[in-house]
C-alpha cells in the first residue's frame, strides 16, 4: 500500500516536472532542422518579437476627431491598442461610447 502510495506521488511529481519543462520550452525560440536535396543542412529559428509599448492612450476628447462623442473604427485607429480592441469593444456596432473606452481604459496596464 506505501509502495503504490510512493509511485503515484513520484509519477505525479515527474509528469509536473516534464510539463513545466515543456512549457519552458515552448515560451522560447523555437528552431528546426532540416536537410535540402543536397544534403546541406539548415536551422530555421523563430520567436515572438518583442513587445512594443506604446504608452497611455490618449484622451477621449484627443480620440475623438469629429467630437461626436462616440470613437469610430477610423478614429480608434490613432491608438493601435484601442484599434486592436475595436470589435471587441463595440459589440458589432460601428463606434464605441466614452464610457466603454473609460472601461476599456481601466483594464489596461499602460505607463
């Protein structure tokens, strides 16, 4: 009974282990290797590209072109994180209000 007790807790710590490790190991480069017709061989390398910041987003009223007091696609375009967000953000509509870009606002963790 203490023997299956060990296994199980032992097989349960290794398969942890193997996982944190291939998650590790998914977040960085990824490579591959392969041979052409020649037989030279070719490393092909790839990664995420850094993160750009792209600081606080600008006032509503800045936002806002037309001061019509709701941000349209176009207008959202001005700031790449709004734009990015836009659909999401006006429900199949073709503006957000002031109050969803307060709330859009809040959520994000920009300096």
């Amino acid at each position: 009974m203490k023997f299956d007790k060990l296994t199980k807790r032992l097989t349960a710590s290794l398969g942890l282990a193997l996982l944190a490790l291939a998650t590790t190991a998914v977040a960085q480069n990824s490579g591959t290797q392969t041979t052409d017709r020649n037989g030279n061989s070719l490393i092909v390398r790839s990664s995420q590209p850094a993160a750009v910041n792209y600081g606080p987003a600008p006032p509503f009223a800045q936002l806002d072109a037309n001061h019509d007091g709701r941000i349209s696609r176009d207008e959202a375009n001005a700031y790449i994180p709004l734009f990015n967000d836009f659909d999401y953000l006006a429900h199949g509509a073709n503006s957000i209000s002031h109050r969803q870009f307060d709330n859009w606002n809040a959520t994000q963790n920009r300096q």
